[in-house]
C-alpha cells in the first residue's frame, strides 16, 4: 500500500482501489492499494474523513497494513475517492511539529529526553524524564514562538543511508530499514513516522498550560495553533465575565478574587460564631432531668449538631442526647453524645434499625438515618428518648 501522506501531507482527496473490505466489531474493515489518511501511531491520532460515500470512523496500521474502519461496505475492486477531514489533520500536524519542536528545545538545553508523548481532544501532553521549574518552560516557550514566527522550512523525508549516517538525531527506540526525519532548523531533528506543517510558521502559537511531576520527571501540557488560539478566547470570555461579575478590571481579578475570598472567610467565622452561640441558646432551652433527650431542627449541618449536643450534655439536660436535621437527600443527619453511655455501641444498634450509617467514639457518633420520620420517632420513643419542645 503506498502512504500517499508521505509524497504529502497536505493531500486532502484522493482515489484508490478497494482491496479488501470485510465486517468486523469496530464496522467495515477496509483495505486500499493507497491512501493519504494517517493511522493512529507515534502519539498522533488518526485522520477521519469519508471514502466512497462512507464515514472513515478510525485509521490503524495493523501488521504493516492501514485499516481504514468504516460504516458502510465498500465494494472491492471499485475505485473509490477519499476526503480527509482537513480541520482535524492540519490541528494535529500543528500540534505535532509543535511538540518536536518544544521536545527538541527542551532536549538542546537540559539534555531531557521525551519518554511519553500524547496528542489528545483537550490537550498535548509530552512527557521527560528531567525535573524544570515553570519559569524555564516559560523561556522554551518564547524561544519556540520566536523561531514559529520566523517560518522557517520544516523538513520530512527518509535520507539515505550515507546523509542518515552523518546526523545526529533524537529516537525514542532503536530503528532500522528507512528511517523518517523532521527537522526544524535550530529546534530539532527527529526520527518520526506522523504528519508535519511544511513550515514553522504554520505552526502559529505554541503555549504551555500546565506542568506537573510524574515519574520522576515532569508531565507538560501545551496546545498549538488554532487549538490554542481557541482555549485562548475561551479564557478569555470566562475572564470578561468574572471581571463583570467583580467589577474588576481584566488585569485586576486575582486581586479582586482575593479580596472576595477574604470577605468571604470573615463572614464565614462571624457566621460560624454566631451558629455556635445560637446552638448554645437551643441548648439552654431543653428542659433536663430526662436520662434520653431527641431533638429535632432543620436546616443544620454536622458541625452545629455537634455544637448542640456538647452544649447539651456540658449543662447535663441528658444522659443521652441525640440531635437531628433533615438532610438534603431525604434522611436524617444525626449526632449521639453522652458522658456515661457507649455511643458506638447505640448508634450501630440505630443504624441497624433506621437504615442508617455513621460511627464515632464511645462518647460520640454520627451519621444519617435514612428510615421515614414516622418509623424514625417511633423507633426513638420505644428506646425511651424523649422529644425535646
């Protein structure tokens, strides 16, 4: 089969025969005498298009052969025309001579080797095997845009055995047979079987998203080209409307989240304090003298029942004292606390009855009832609990 994306990248129709076409789980299995549509390999996605009126659903080289998966028959023996879908093979052809060239920038400066490489639907990640800082990224970053803004040529093709012998180029795995080269003047030189721009400048933008350790090295994040142009007015619409949102100007909404997210912990303690003191008032209201007191409010969360119940059981109005809340997902949050009884053997006995979950300490626990209130307080009534007004 000739690899007519090896005369060109840039071919975006063509006819070939068909060889073979056969039913297979992923749909028509079918093989040409040529194609110009890339199979999957070398960390770059497959093109898809269409072929003789099908949809081209996935492209894979299968034992030396590329397997176009289709979703209707082709018959064999009939010249068909192929069309590549032109928007996803030039994005991928601007991410993979982007990530060469980052690589190989990253490679001439700190000697890192590029050990995993992916070309996904959100973003290009690239892996190395050597530690950077962010602001080291942020310099090949600016070196890379400078040489995309130059346009210089890119070169892909197979050199001959002599001009093969005389290169220093990066590879992943020994390689023998025709070896494939791209090289980008001044960035990198690399064995490589993908699709590649004819010049850097169609490369258009690379920019780094994110960085993170992994496996000893570092995992980077980066998109090219119309990909990033894309995630940049994405962000930038996001960030018009939170400059909206906190009347900020675009260049002053860190500070303005800041000083948001001040207010808001402030406001949080306040509120906190005062859910505090009021659990101290429900408290001093519950008549004492009963060895078994349930108490039942809405709208409260884990953290204010157990304010209640210690308020509760520091005033000894109970042994026992069980709080309640309705929760948002129907049942019931629930603290046990007492300063005699055992809590964690009470509250596995309750959670057994109430179709409950939770646990604790032995002077306290927690969790949700999930039983319907009626079965709720009479299961609690029959214990000998008794409601608080």
């Amino acid at each position: 089969m000739k690899k007519l994306f090896y005369d060109s990248a840039y071919i975006r129709t063509f006819e070939a025969k068909v060889l073979s076409c056969e039913k297979g789980k992923k749909g028509y299995e079918v093989v040409l005498d040529q194609t110009a549509f890339y199979p999957e390999g070398g960390g770059q996605p497959y093109d898809m298009g269409i072929l003789g009126g099908a949809h081209v659903t996935a492209v894979h080289d299968v034992k030396g052969e590329i397997v176009h998966y289709t979703d209707a028959p082709l018959a064999v023996g009939e010249t068909v025309t192929g069309e590549i879908n032109w928007d996803r093979r030039f994005q991928n052809m601007q991410g993979h001579s982007g990530e060469h060239l980052v690589s190989g920038l990253i490679h001439a400066k700190y000697g890192y080797d590029n050990v995993g490489f992916h070309m996904g639907t959100e973003e290009i990640t690239i892996d190395l095997n050597g530690l950077l800082e962010w602001e080291d990224l942020m310099e090949i970053e600016k070196k890379a845009n400078r040489i995309i803004w130059e346009d210089r040529e890119i070169y892909a093709g197979f050199p001959s055995a002599e001009e093969l012998a005389h290169m220093d180029y990066r590879s992943k795995k020994e390689l023998t047979g025709a070896i494939r080269i791209v090289s980008i003047p001044g960035g990198d030189t690399c064995a490589c079987c993908g699709t590649h721009v004819k010049t850097t400048g169609e490369i258009g933008l690379v920019k780094f998203l994110t960085m993170i350790h992994y496996k000893g090295g570092v995992r980077i994040s980066l998109l090219c080209g119309e990909a990033a142009v894309m995630d940049y007015e994405k962000k930038r619409e996001e960030l018009q409307k939170i400059s909206v949102l906190l009347s900020a100007k675009a260049g002053k909404t860190a500070d303005a989240v800041e000083k948001v997210k001040n207010e808001l912990t402030m406001t949080q303690a306040k509120c906190s304090e005062m859910s505090r003191k009021l659990m101290k008032i429900y408290a001093d209201q519950l008549n004492g003298g009963n060895s078994k007191i349930c108490w039942i409010e809405d709208g409260l969360d884990m953290t204010e029942l157990r304010h209640f119940v210690n308020f509760a059981l520091e005033d000894k109005k109970g042994g026992i004292v069980l709080a309640l809340s309705e929760s948002v997902n129907g049942g019931f949050s629930y603290v046990l606390g007492s300063q005699s009884e055992d809590m964690r053997a009470l509250s596995k006995e309750l959670n057994g009855e109430l179709s409950g979950r939770g646990g604790g300490s032995s002077q306290m626990a927690q969790g949700t009832f999930f039983a319907r209130k009626e079965e709720l307080l009479s299961s609690l009534a029959a214990r000998g609990f008794v409601m608080a007004d």
